[in-house]
C-alpha cells in the first residue's frame, strides 16, 4: 500500500476574474520557502513573501485589480484565493497535524497567531494599528484580508498583538506568525488518520 506521503501532493493553483481583479495563485504546502509575489502593493508583496519564506511554502501570486479606486478589492480577492488554495490543497485533512500556534516578535513588537485546521471557520483579529497606510496600503484591510481568507480555507484563525507601535513590525510579524503556525498545522503526522474524534473535518 502506498503510504500517505507518497500518494498526496499538496500544490494547486487557482485564478479569480471579476470585473474588479484579476488574481492566480500557485501554492505549494511542501514546497521550501520560494516565492513570487506581484501585485500593485509594495508593501502587500513584502509581508505575503515574508509569509512564504517562514511557512516554508512555495508562493507564486500575480494580481491586478482596482487599486487607485480602492485596494479593498484586491486584498480581499487574493485572500479568498490563498484560502481556496490552501483548503484544496489540504483535501480531507488526513495525516495532518491540524493546530498550530506561533509567537513572533519584530523589534517593539510581539504577535501570537493560533490556528485549528477544523473545517470551522471563524477569526479573532485584535491587532490595532496607529498608521492608517504603509505605503499605499491600509493597515485596516489587514484583517479583511484575513477574514476572507479563513473563510475559504474553512479555518479558525486567533491573532492577537501583544505589544508594538509600528504598524509595519506588527503587520510583518503577523504574516510571518501564520506562516510558522500554518507550518506546524499542515505538517503529516506518522499516521493517515483523520485529526477529528468525529471521523471527518
């Protein structure tokens, strides 16, 4: 018999068009921390790639939209494909870890993310930031972004900042934390089992 690491390969890609954006996202969850990130985002590339790097996934993401209208949009569209991708990639969730948690600091600041791979989706953002805009991003579609993208990837995801005043330590450390937490949930187990006492997630 084929054993579980064998027969499940953990890379898709996925595409959105609508009238607002136009995303593709190629994930790898076994991937080693290689990266492409273009959007019209600077700061956006900066922490999805800072994201990839500390998963240690393999992260390609090309996205145009709307931005001088509203970066709402675009945000929000390549969280809810990063989501898919990361459901269809884990499939039924056998052999994997499920739980993950990280404690990230960067300078002044500290970020605890704790995540359930459960099939509930469901996030908890305390994160307030002081600045408005990085660049030409808005710190608050921060947590849209996340929102749209635990609702996709159908898990349940805790952030919190523990301490911090600049909006860009603690937004760098926030994606870096669910990269290393998302790491440790999505790793395989020595079993094939599902991680659930109800048979199914």
């Amino acid at each position: 018999m084929e054993n579980f690491e064998e027969i499940m390969e953990r890379k898709i890609k996925i595409t959105r068009q609508t009238t607002e954006t136009a995303i593709e996202v190629e994930l790898d969850l076994d991937g080693t921390g290689n990266y492409g990130i273009e959007t019209p985002l600077p700061f956006f590339n900066h922490v999805l790639s800072s994201f990839a790097r500390h998963g240690h996934f393999d992260l390609f993401i090309k996205a145009t939209g709307d931005v001088d209208t509203d970066p709402h949009h675009l945000i929000e569209d390549v969280g809810i494909c990063l989501g898919q991708a990361i459901a269809q990639c884990l499939s039924d969730k056998k052999g994997i870890s499920r739980f993950g948690f990280a404690i990230i600091p960067m300078d002044e600041s500290r970020v605890t993310v704790a995540l359930d791979i459960g099939g509930r989706p469901f996030l908890v953002y305390s994160a307030d930031m002081l600045n408005e805009k990085i660049g030409n991003m808005p710190t608050m579609l921060v947590e849209d972004f996340f929102a749209a993208l635990t609702g996709n990837a159908l898990i349940n995801l805790h952030i919190d900042k523990n301490s911090g005043t600049n909006s860009h330590h603690i937004i760098e450390a926030i994606f870096k934390a669910f990269g290393v937490a998302l790491r440790k949930a999505v790793e395989k187990s020595s079993g094939s089992s599902i991680p659930s006492t109800k048979g199914v997630i």
